[in-house]
C-alpha cells in the first residue's frame, strides 16, 4: 500500500497502522497514530489486532512488515505492507513525531 493510501485510512479511521521496528527505531521517529508490535512480539499481540478494518504493517524499508503482512494475510486478516517502509513516507514528505524525528538505522 503506498503511503499516500495509508496515510488516509489511518487519518480516517479506517485502517490501523502497526510498527513493527525494535523500541530504538520508534523513537527516533514514527507515524502518529500508528501502534508499536515489536515484530518479534507480534504473533502474541495477534488476538488485539482489528480482523474489523485493513491493518497495515510498517518498518523502515518494508521487508520485515511484508512478512508480518504474509502471515496475518495467511491467518485471514486483511493485512497491507506499506510499500517502502517509514523511509518511503518521510521521502513523499509526510509527517513523522517528534518533529525532529527521523528513521533510524537497522
């Protein structure tokens, strides 16, 4: 899903977005109004995840969001990666928090 998409849905309501990038990484910088899933806790935060409205995956680059998306797509959710991570969003000049936030090397 590209970012512009995401950045509707999650300003609408209508899809919740889920940072899976480790503790550091968040906060450097991340999506307002997104949710933090360190990816390897996510498979035991599964039952809080919405099967209700899309849920979009995020990290920096996209590569460990699009395996959270494969295996929630897999368990029947209607799972989207965000294409290019945080470091696409930042580039298409959308707003990271704090401020003076910025993505955070893996």
């Amino acid at each position: 899903m590209s970012p512009e998409r995401a950045a509707e849905l999650l300003a609408s309501g209508e899809a919740e977005v889920i940072d899976v990038r480790e503790t550091y990484e968040r906060h450097a910088g991340y999506i307002e109004g997104s949710r933090h899933v360190e990816l390897e806790r996510l498979a035991s935060a599964a039952e809080t995840i919405p099967r209700d409205r899309p849920v979009v995956f995020q990290c920096r680059l996209g590569a460990r969001s699009g395996m959270a998306t494969q295996a929630f797509r897999a368990a029947g959710y209607d799972a989207y990666n965000l294409a290019g991570g945080i470091a696409a969003w930042v580039d298409r000049g959308l707003p990271i928090v704090p401020e003076d936030g910025f993505v955070a090397e893996h």
